[in-house]
C-alpha cells in the first residue's frame, strides 16, 4: 500500500524520462561537464581548461585534411599471433575485441589525401586499437606510407597516439623501429619533407623511432611524451623528476620540439609549413 503517494484529479502521471547517453562530456583535467557537440565544435578541447580530448583517427581526418577525405592503403592488413602468445587471455581474442571496439583492423590508418591542396602522404595512429601499440602491421603500413611518399615526390605526415611496441609480437615489434627508420633516412635523402605530430600519449618505440624523427616535430598541448614512464625512470636513477617531467611543454623547453600547436591551429600550421617545404 502507497502510504504517502497522492493523486491529483485530473492530472496524468508522469514518468521519469531518461536522458540519453552521449550528451554530456566530463573532462578529466578539470571535472568540467560539457555538452559533447560544443566539444565537438571546439575540435574536442574543453573550453574551460583546454584540456585536448583523445580523439579517434576519424576524427584527426576531419580536421586536417581537405573535406575530411583519406583515400586509404592496405586496409586489409592485419596481425597474425606468430608467439601463439597469450597472457590473461590470447592474443588472437585481444586482436578480435580491438577490431570490435575501434572498427579498425590495426592500430594505425595510411593512405593519401590533401591539405590546403597539397597533396601528402598521411599515416595516423588510433589509440582505441590495444592502445596504439606498434606490432608488425603498424611497421608495415607506416613503412609503404613512406615509400608511397617516396614514389610519389610528395611530403609524409604522421601523427602518432602509442603506448608503445606491442609485447605480444615479441622481437618482430621492435624490428619495426629499423625499418621504418631506415626508410626515413631513404625519404630524407630524397629530400622530401616529413612532418611528425605527436599526441597524448606518445611513447616508448615508436618515440623511440619514427615519431622523433620528423625535419618538424610539433605536439599538442600537455601531450605525455616519453620513452619509459615516469616511476621506472625515477626508480632507475634514484632521483626526483623536474615537475611537467615528459610533458609536451618539457620537451619544447628542452629543444625537442619545434612547436606546440593546439587542436584548433594544427590544420594551418601544416599548411604554413607545407607551402613553406614547397619553396
């Protein structure tokens, strides 16, 4: 029995409405809670603290590219389990929820598109797929990203979002870093341009390779940057680390980049540096 429930004559019960998810967003620097489609205009920047959202390659596309179009290479490329490695659970059931969860068949997309006309070479890397990690299909399709910019005369982009190698391919992981390095010293004395962006986070081998390697290094905004994290670094050494230590302001101040562009300004500082590279 309704002790203290009471009905107005006349007036029709209402249920509570649910509010549908995906509205709202929390930012995780500042607590903030946006509306997701203000973020979404905001190239996914809090407009509070100007905390850079990690965004999906999709979306990267959209903003930098001219009408948000990739003509993409090599999609069909996807890791085999060479180790029969399996850990908390097998290698081949990681790959399968990553595929289901990114829509991705690899942590990284390739192909060819344009900025401001120019046409490049444009590689990026998805975090949502194991975290961004370099197995042997991200080496590959990072190493024909360059020979296409290499056969083609033109410039090479990559954008770079990784935890790192990825330790379930063992030693074939880091045979990665050579040969995409090798293949930048070959586009280097072609004398074609290539431009690294790195974006929170940017990590172990592949910071260790190809991601440091750029004739231009910038990086967004309070981007992690590193090779180790920070308490294996600090264990190792025996030391306190400096404050902002592997942050995207550190490294500049240190000389490691060249710049630090914010989300909004990284479409036309790829073109100011594009049409400088064209003389």
């Amino acid at each position: 029995m309704d002790w203290f429930k009471k009905e107005k004559s006349g007036v029709a019960s209402q249920t509570k409405k649910e509010m549908p998810g995906g509205l709202w967003s929390k930012c995780p620097e500042c607590g903030e809670i946006v509306y997701t489609k203000q973020l979404e205009e905001h190239f996914w920047v809090c407009p509070n603290c100007s905390y850079h959202f990690r965004i999906s390659s999709q979306k990267y596309i959209k903003i930098i590219l001219d009408d948000g179009k990739l003509e993409e290479f090599d999609q069909t490329l996807e890791s085999l389990d060479p180790l029969k490695f399996k850990d908390s659970k097998k290698y081949t059931d990681r790959i399968k929820a990553a595929k289901a969860k990114s829509g991705l068949t690899d942590a990284v997309v390739c192909g060819i598109g344009s900025i401001d006309a120019i046409k490049v070479s444009f590689t990026i890397m998805d975090f949502s797929y194991i975290g961004g990690s370099m197995g042997s299909v991200v080496g590959e399709k990072i190493a024909r990203s360059i020979e296409r910019a290499i056969d083609g005369n033109i410039p090479l982009i990559i954008s770079s979002c990784s935890g790192g190698a990825r330790m379930q391919e063992g030693i074939l992981s880091l045979m990665q870093m050579a040969k995409t390095s090798t293949l930048l010293a070959v586009l280097a004395n072609k004398k074609l341009p290539y431009i690294s962006i790195l974006t929170n986070p940017t990590t172990a081998g592949v910071m260790a390779s190809y991601a440091s390697l750029g004739d231009v290094i910038i990086a967004e905004p309070k981007a992690l940057l590193g090779f180790a994290g920070p308490r294996v670094i600090q264990q190792t050494i025996g030391q306190e680390l400096p404050p902002g230590f592997q942050s995207s302001e550190f490294f500049k101040e240190k000389g490691f980049l060249d710049k630090i562009v914010e989300r909004s300004k990284l479409r036309e500082t790829l073109i100011l540096l594009l049409r400088y590279f064209q003389g």
